[in-house]
C-alpha cells in the first residue's frame, strides 16, 4: 500500500486518534465470546478478529519506527531514537 496523498498530517492524526479510541473502546466493552470474530476487513489482509487486529497495529508501528530510523541515519539527524531500538 502506498500514500496517495488524500489526507493532510493533522486529518491522519485525528483518523489515528478516533480509530484507536474506538478500538480501546471496542477491547474493553465488548463481550469476550466477541472477540474471536471477525469485525474488520483489511483492504489486503481480508477479515480479521481483534487479535490480528491487534498484531497488525503492532507490527505497522515497528515496521515504521524501523523506517524512519532509516531515514534519520541518511540524514546524519541526531535522536535519541537512534541506534533503532523497538518499541516492543
């Protein structure tokens, strides 16, 4: 999948803020016998249940830690974040 440019960074910040209070919401509320089922459909993946949900939220936010870690060392920028350590 690739950026199409639809969405400026502020529209992406509030989509990433409502979609993950949702999902907070959705793990804490929800009957447990529901979260075996299948409530999302990925454009890629197909259906998923909360589970796959939840390891494909972490392994999109490692992969792009690992991005960017890249990109800070290109550009010679000092961060702490470097040498790139996951967040898991």
């Amino acid at each position: 999948m690739y950026p199409k440019g639809e969405y400026d960074i502020y529209e992406l910040t509030d989509m990433w803020d409502e979609n993950h209070a949702w999902l907070r919401s959705f793990i804490t509320e929800a009957p447990r016998e529901c979260l075996s089922e299948n409530y999302f459909r990925h454009q890629i993946a197909g259906p998923m249940n909360i589970e796959q949900v939840m390891g494909l939220n972490l392994a999109h936010i490692v992969m792009h830690e690992f991005q960017l870690s890249h990109i800070f060392m290109e550009l010679n920028v000092e961060t702490s974040h470097l040498p790139y350590e996951s967040s898991v």
